[in-house]
C-alpha cells in the first residue's frame, strides 16, 4: 500500500506487547453473556481456552457468531466476564488479534497484496515489517500467483482466502475464523487445515457447521445450541457419544446429532 510521501509509520509499543506472560489461557470466558439485537445469543457460556485448534460447533442460530465477534471485541458482553490475552485493554488485543467474519468488506480495486496490506496498516505493524509479512500470509494461502490481481476480478473461494491471509499478517496471538472453508473447493479446504494444524502454538478459534473440519485440524471441540454450551471435549470424545441410530454418516457426526437431541451441558 503506497503512503503518501515517505512518512513511516510508527508507534509506541505498550507495556501489555513487552511484559512476561502472565495468564494461563489467551482467552477465558465465566458466565458470558452476548446479544445479537434483542435476543440473548449467548447465555452463560464458560470458557478457558490456550495454545491449540479449537473447534467451535453449532447449528444455525446456536450463537457461535455472536460469540467469536465478542472475542474479536467487536460485541461488548451483556454481562459475565471476557479476559483476553490476559485482561489487556482492547486496543493491545486487536494489535494481537486476526478475525475473519463470516463476510468482510473489502475495497474491490485493490489487489490482493494491497488490501493484506492495508489491513496489516490498520493493525498497526510496524512498517519495516509489513513487506515480508504481507507475502508471507499470501503465500500461505496459496494466492502468490494473484498477489498482484484485483479483489473483484478474484472467485469467492479467493476472496475468503484473500480474507484468511488479513487475519494472519499479523501472526496473531489469538485467530478468530467464522465458517473459514465456506466457498473453498474440496483441495483448498485441505490447505487451510494444513494451515491450522502448522498454527498449533497459537490460540486459534475456529467456527464452523462443517464437522469435517473440525475432525481434521482441531484439538477440542465445543458444541453450542441456543447460546449454550452442550458438550466441551476432543473430537473422540464427541464422536464416542453417537451411535449407530444416530443421524449422520461419521462417528463426529452422529455424536453431534445424538448431543444436540440431549440438550445436556457436557
């Protein structure tokens, strides 16, 4: 992203960037509470979540988007409490935070490499840094060749990729991705869970409906329904409690479907 002249971007480091990790988990939730509009979308879910890929579960409507734009602090709790990386102030998580929504604006002029780069402008990199990361991220996705080609001239399944690589720029502390393989053919969903399980050492929050996903790249699982937790543990565990009668045609499948008739908090 050209600047005008060349004013180089600086800021000041905070004492949250620089201080000894104190916390256990990069995100920990106690009986919170977030409304979509009206309606209470999350109603008393407990979390402590670390280093790993999380998988978050749910049917349409179970909440999983109202609580990960509550992590990306883009939703301010109705009540309980959110600490994140430690409790630090919101504008030190975005710093070290990669979100991708379920959909994203976007400037359709821009090239790719344009657009990573404005976003990591926005979370404020240093500029030294932002070259090298911004290919890096790009290459990671797999959108190298197109670095250089307009978001508008790009298929849905690269603009989401386009969009995977803005959330990692940063190499973010916490990553937070909304139904990430929606529009991805079969090989890049492959990638992107490649991708996931190369991120092992960063807290990464993955929202999704697609339960093949989460078999494949995480190591936990939680299953929301109506803004509450039903079950928390890892994929074997979810797929040991279906059987045979249940619907679905893989284990993680039918012990999805046979928790959500239960309803019960695991």
């Amino acid at each position: 992203m050209n600047q005008e002249g060349d004013e180089e971007m600086v800021r000041s480091v905070s004492a949250a960037e620089v201080a000894p990790r104190t916390y256990a988990f990069e995100i920990s939730a106690r009986e919170l509470r977030v409304r979509a509009g009206r309606r209470m979308a999350v109603d008393g879910v407990d979390l402590s979540f670390g280093a790993g890929v999380h998988g978050l579960l749910g049917p349409n409507g179970a909440g999983k988007t109202t609580l990960v734009r509550a992590l990306a602090t883009v939703l301010r709790p109705a009540g309980g409490e959110l600490a994140l990386l430690g409790g630090a102030e919101p504008r030190d998580v975005r710093r070290r935070l990669g979100y991708l929504p379920q959909e994203f604006g976007f400037y359709r002029r821009f090239t790719v490499r344009e657009f990573v780069e404005y976003m990591a402008w926005l979370k404020e990199m240093p500029k030294a840094d932002v070259p090298g990361a911004v290919q890096r991220a790009i290459e990671r996705v797999g959108l190298a060749d197109r670095a250089d080609a307009k978001l508008k001239t790009l298929s849905g399944g690269m603009v989401r990729r386009a969009g995977i690589a803005q959330a990692i720029v940063n190499d973010p502390a916490v990553l937070l991705l909304d139904e990430p393989t929606a529009g991805l053919d079969p090989a890049q969903r492959v990638r992107l869970r490649q991708l996931l399980r190369d991120m092992a050492d960063t807290c990464v929050v993955v929202s999704t409906h697609v339960v093949e996903d989460v078999a494949a790249a995480c190591t936990d699982v939680v299953l929301l329904d109506a803004g509450r937790i039903v079950f928390q543990g890892t994929p074997e565990e979810l797929g040991a409690a279906g059987t045979d009668a249940d619907a679905g045609d893989s284990p993680l499948e039918r012990g999805y479907s046979a928790l959500l008739a239960k309803g019960v908090t695991r």
